[in-house]
C-alpha cells in the first residue's frame, strides 16, 4: 500500500511526497482511514512508529473541508514535553503545507508573551503541554469551546511524570461532542481508566514496535558537562577512522551551533533539520552519503527515514528523553550485519535519560574515560559524609577532604575549564525536572 491509496486530498498527497515518504507504516494504515470516517482511535503505539503522522494527516484534511470566517481552535493535541510538542507541531506544519490550516504550539519553560500573542491572532490546531495550557485557559488566552478533535499523545508518559489530573481538567473543559484520538506506548490500569472516560466507541490500534536490536552496535557512554561537549567531540574525531559520523543534536539550533564549531575548527559538517528547506537537506543528505561531507548533524525528526549504507558511526551528542528514540539513532549503524559504533554523551542533566534507556536494553552502557570526564558526576559517587559514624568521624572527614582536593587538582588538569573550588561537602548533581 501507498500513499496514493488512502483517498488522501491532493495538497496532502503533494506535502507527504515533498516530506520523502510513500508507504504509510502499519499504524499510519489502520488509523487514516478510521480517523477520516470519525472514529475514536486507541492506539498502542511507541515513539518511531508514524504514529504522529497517523493521526496528523486525517486530521489536516477533515479540517479542510470546512472553513470558518474566524480562526479558533478546531484540534487540541496534548503532549508531556515540550520537545515532543513542537516535533508534532512542525509534523502539522509539514503535512500542511498546502492547505490553508494555521497550527501553534505552546509549552512552559519560556516567556508566554509571544505565545499569547500568536494565540491572540488565532489558530486552527494548537500542540500544548497540559501545565502552560491550563495555564493560558485560566487567564482567557485559549477557550476550548470549538474543539472539534482531541489528541492525547504518550499517555503513559503523562501518568509517569504526574499529568495525569492536569488532563483530566482540560477534558472537563471540551466541548461534550469530538472525536478523540488516545496514543500510549504502555495501557497500565491508571491510562487504561483515562482512555475510557475520554474514548466513545473506538477502534483499537495495537503495533507491535520494531524489535530491539543492540547486539551488534558496540555502544560506549562518555560522561560530559554541556559546556564540555563541543571540546570532547573535536577530541574524538582526531581518530581518522570516525571517517563518516551521524551526530544526533536534541534542537535545531542545537545541531547548528555544533556544525558552526565543527567548521570552525577545520572538519567538514552540514546540518538538517526543520529550518532547512527540501532542497537543503536533500543537498546535505548527498554530500554524506557520497563522502564529500565528513560529519552529519541532525534532529530526530528530520532524521527519519534516512538510510546510509556503511555509517558506522552514531554519536548521540544530546541524549534522547524517549528510550525508544535512542534505539532508533543507533540503529542506523551497524545495517547489513556490519558492526556500527555509538557513542553517547550524557551531562549530569541527562542521568534520567541515561536511566530509562538501559532499562529499555536492559544492559548499562559501558562508561569511557576521557580527558573531559564530568566533575559533577565523579563527585556523585562519593561518599557522603552522614555515613561516617563514631570516634573516627574527625579523621575520615579530614582524609575525605584531602581525596577530594586531589580529585579536583586531578580534573582541573585535564581539563582546561577550571571547576569550583573544593568544599568539605561533596556537592550533588540533580537532573532538571
């Protein structure tokens, strides 16, 4: 089956064309058609699946069917990070290109006058998190009144990071009459009871994710700070044999900034991702695959879909905050039963991350030392000082200290970034909420 198949509206089938793709996955094919003759969809679906596609697309053309004289929110779609909010909205973006549909996306973490602004001129389909949405409704930026669809995306995630009750406040205030679209990689019991008082009668969609598949990528795990990982990444392409790397950046202007340092210190590198028009990435995605480019950064989104016989190196210089997409990065070495490399840099900001990705694989991720080994972290696995009990308190702490000062001595040799200076209590790094 193609895309041509699914009785798509010929600006749909155009932006699909232009975006590279022309077979729907397994998700994308049971839930358009469902989608497009308004059933309520439950779907069983991780991250790499097209889900995000599946519900989009059906969506952007029922909406362009009916105009209206003034823009109001028409779709609402629910996501639990900002990150994976604005992924689906530039997915709005990208399948409608064509059609005359505005969409928006709001988050918490920045300032909401520009959010406000934007709402204010109005907006067909609005991608939110739960806290800043709740948020805007409380001071009359948004009114709910004329939702028409509901999506709630990665459910189980919400439940997870404690949304739960903030969505069950923004389905109180929808309109009763909708069509409502339910996506969740796991149904544990506390999602199982918010899909039933959210869903009529739906279809269930179930797509068993692509197997896991690490055994022949050689993965290594390089603990770094942010401000360290430009330093740490020149460090490792010295080694001529990293001859053709895809470098994984979590923002566009992410991947940017590390293509500008890259140039700037002699190694060939291209970026894609959203910003860059068709032409550009398609540009930057030939140079790659025909070697006259050295190093490939790109976000998750704009990766998709790329297939490059004989990359063997994958370099996660952001780590991913869904498991899943970090099986998808390094997937793409080690094609064709070649062995691939991946690496991975992880900040004391990204210790969460680096948690739910050896669960998933269900191995630890070998850790490399190197001359820019992260202080914060070293300093974690210390002892702490509460643990030392009876007479000999005074002399552990006085030996504790002088561990510690050696420590920072060693580590401000290595690297050229000077640390703090050493307390009598080790301080403790914890990741950002």
């Amino acid at each position: 089956m193609n895309f041509n198949q699914l009785n798509l509206i010929e600006p749909i089938l155009k932006a699909v064309t232009k975006a590279g793709y022309t077979i729907p996955t397994p998700i994308q094919q049971e839930a358009i058609p469902a989608i497009m003759t308004g059933r309520d969809v439950m779907g069983a679906a991780q991250t790499g699946t097209g889900k995000t596609a599946a519900f989009a697309i059906p969506m952007l053309q029922n909406l362009s069917k009916t105009k209206r004289n003034q823009r109001v929110i028409r779709a609402l779609i629910l996501a639990p990070t900002r990150e994976l909010a604005i992924q689906i909205q530039e997915s709005f973006e990208t399948y409608g290109a064509f059609l005359l549909l505005k969409s928006l996306v709001i988050y918490g973490g920045v300032h909401q006058n520009p959010q406000t602004r934007s709402l204010q001129q109005g907006t067909d389909i609005l991608v939110a998190t739960p806290g800043r949405l709740l948020d805007l409704i409380k001071q009359k930026f948004v009114i709910l009144d004329h939702v028409e669809y509901f999506v709630l995306d990665e459910a189980d995630r919400m439940l997870d990071m404690g949304m739960i009750e903030d969505v069950r406040k923004i389905v109180r205030k929808l309109p009763e009459k909708r069509q409502n679209l339910f996506f969740s990689a796991t149904m544990p019991e506390e999602v199982m009871k918010l899909a039933q008082s959210i869903l009529r009668t739906q279809i269930k969609i179930h797509v068993t994710p692509e197997k896991i598949t690490v055994d022949l990528i050689k993965q290594s795990l390089y603990r770094v700070e942010k401000q360290d990982k430009i330093r740490l990444l020149l460090h490792l392409l010295k080694n001529k044999q990293l001859d053709s790397v895809l470098i994984f950046s979590r923002t566009k202007h992410g991947s940017d900034k590390i293509v500008k340092q890259l140039v700037r210190s002699g190694v060939e590198a291209l970026a894609i991702h959203g910003n860059k028009s068709q032409n550009a990435r398609q540009n930057a995605l030939s140079k790659f695959k025909d070697r006259e480019v050295r190093v490939l950064v790109a976000t998750d989104i704009a990766a998709r879909g790329i297939d490059i016989d004989g990359l063997n190196y994958v370099i996660n210089y952001d780590l991913p905050e869904v498991a899943e997409t970090y099986v998808h990065r390094i997937g793409r070495g080690g094609r064709a039963g070649a062995v691939g490399t991946a690496i991975s840099f992880c900040s004391s900001e990204e210790t969460q991350w680096l948690k739910g990705i050896e669960r998933l694989i269900k191995k630890e991720v070998p850790v490399i030392d190197h001359p820019y080994t992260s202080n914060v972290i070293v300093k974690e696995s210390l002892p702490e000082k509460k643990e030392i009990k009876g007479a000999s308190k005074r002399v552990a702490k006085k030996t504790y200290k002088r561990e510690e000062t050696r420590s920072s001595k060693s580590s401000a040799k290595d690297s050229p970034r000077p640390y703090a200076k050493s307390s009598s209590k080790p301080k403790r790094s914890y990741a950002k909420a």
